[in-house]
C-alpha cells in the first residue's frame, strides 16, 4: 500500500518525497520515504482520523499487521543529513570582558 497523495511532503534538505507520521510509541512526529520498501524496519498504518502511524518493526513483533507497509526512516536515507550536533564535552570559547571586583574611589 502507497501513502495518499495528502500525505507526500518534500524533504527541505534533499528534495525526496517523504511523509510525516506520528510515532505510536510517543506520539512524536517522524518523516519516512514516501516509497514503501521492503528493507524498511518500520510498520506504517494509516489510522480511522486519516493520520499516518508509525511502529518500529522488532524481533518480538516481525510480522506486518492488516493496512500496514514497510518503510525506511528519512533520517537513515537522505543524502543531505543536518549537521552533527556537538557533545559538549569541549571547552566554551570565551568571549567579552570580565568583570573586576569594583574599587571605589578613595
């Protein structure tokens, strides 16, 4: 099953058509390729209110349920990723004056 033309986006990055989905876990928002594949580790189902979710596929449960489709993250496939964000674990570079204890005047 192919996702409805409502639900295709365009990934800012790279330009690929993608879908947004709401985890079933969290209830967060995920974009996945719009293309159903095979090697996708995601289940994807849409729900009776017309909302795409989306359930990661594990050994416990490997199987596709009824209405649902494989497909891949777009984080895991798209060719222009954000940008890493820093661990943090690096010194801050300091900027501007400190300030002295104050004298006052004699």
């Amino acid at each position: 099953m192919k996702p409805s033309s409502r639900h295709l986006a365009t990934c800012r990055r790279c330009g690929a058509p993608i879908c947004w989905a709401l985890t079933t876990a969290h209830g967060r928002r995920q974009p996945i390729d719009a293309a159903p594949t095979d090697k996708g580790n995601l289940g994807v189902m849409q729900g009776p209110d017309g909302v795409l979710y989306v359930r990661t596929i594990t050994a416990a449960r490997p199987e596709l349920r009824p209405g649902e489709w494989q497909a891949m993250p777009h984080h895991a496939t798209c060719i222009t990723p954000p940008p890493r964000r820093s661990s943090g674990t690096g010194q801050r570079a300091r900027s501007g004056v400190r300030p002295a204890p104050w004298q006052g005047r004699p």
